[in-house]
C-alpha cells in the first residue's frame, strides 16, 4: 500500500452514513483492525497517535489550522542511506508508537510539494469526505461523482427550476 493510500483511507474514517457522522477509528478495536488492515503497526498507541494525526490533517486540510501543527507527528523522523543492488537506497527511520501518523503527515507534504491543492474535501458540505484529484484540469469537486456529485447536481437543479417557476 502507498503513503498516498494510507493517507486517503485514513482522512475518510469519519464518513456521514445515512445522515450520520461515524468514526471508522472510535475504539481501540476497530482502531488496531483498520492498522493491521493498512500494514501498519496494530498497538493501542498506534492507535492514538493516528487519531490524533487525522484530526490535525483534517483540520490542516479544511484550513482551520496550519501546517506547523503536524510537526509532532514527524519528529524524530529520519532516512538513512543503505547500499541495494547497483545503488543506493534510502530508508525511512520512523518513531515506534507513531509510525502509521508520521507516514501519513509524510504523504501529505509529499503530495502537497507534488501536487499542490489536490488533496481537498469534498465539495458537498453534508460530506465528511477528502479526495485527491487525479484529473488534469484539477477540477473534481466531489469524492464520488456517482454519489455526492450527483446530488449537489440534482439539489442546483431543482433550486433553479424552483426560481424559475
């Protein structure tokens, strides 16, 4: 699995299901489950840290806060060169207790150097959810075009037929 991945699947633990936020990380249980789903370190402190990493990363995202507010998350991150093959390849010295936040914080500086403003969240403001837009005009406004898309469609839709009448 990617950084990236790891990144995007953990900014959408808190979806809206049927008109309700739920968190997909709300007990420990659920929390070490998802982390061994995503290859990443299954402790109760894991856990927490990753929690916490996902809240500041929402907020930094949505700009309700500043990137400076992830700095714990990467402390005592390091790379170290080790020779590989015809090479040399680096490898990533990451914290015990934190490794699953540090590499999300890590992804989403890669991403925000490579692709600037194309991790956001989605455009309909009952959505909970963040995409990455892939598109080459950089112009997807919502995290599924099948779903909340089509419903903030459907709702400027009917609000124009309904001032036109």
């Amino acid at each position: 699995m990617t950084n990236e991945r790891l990144l995007l699947d953990l900014l959408n633990t808190t979806p809206v299901v049927e008109g309700r936020p739920r968190d997909e990380l709300a007990d420990v249980d659920a929390g070490r489950r998802w982390l061994a789903d995503h290859d990443q370190p299954a402790t109760a402190e894991e856990w927490d840290a990753v929690r916490e990493a996902r809240s500041v990363l929402q907020a930094v995202i949505r700009g309700g806060r500043s990137s400076e507010s992830l700095a714990p998350f990467v402390a005592d991150v390091s790379s170290r060169p080790t020779i590989a093959g015809d090479g040399i390849a680096w490898v990533l010295d990451l914290p015990e207790g934190r490794t699953a936040a540090a590499r999300a914080v890590l992804a989403w500086g890669a991403l925000s150097e490579s692709s600037p403003g194309r991790l956001r969240a989605c455009a309909n403001p009952e959505c909970r959810l963040f995409l990455i837009d892939h598109s080459r005009p950089n112009t997807a406004r919502w995290c599924s075009m099948a779903v909340c898309g089509n419903r903030m469609k459907a709702r400027r839709h009917h609000e124009r037929s309904r001032n036109a009448s």
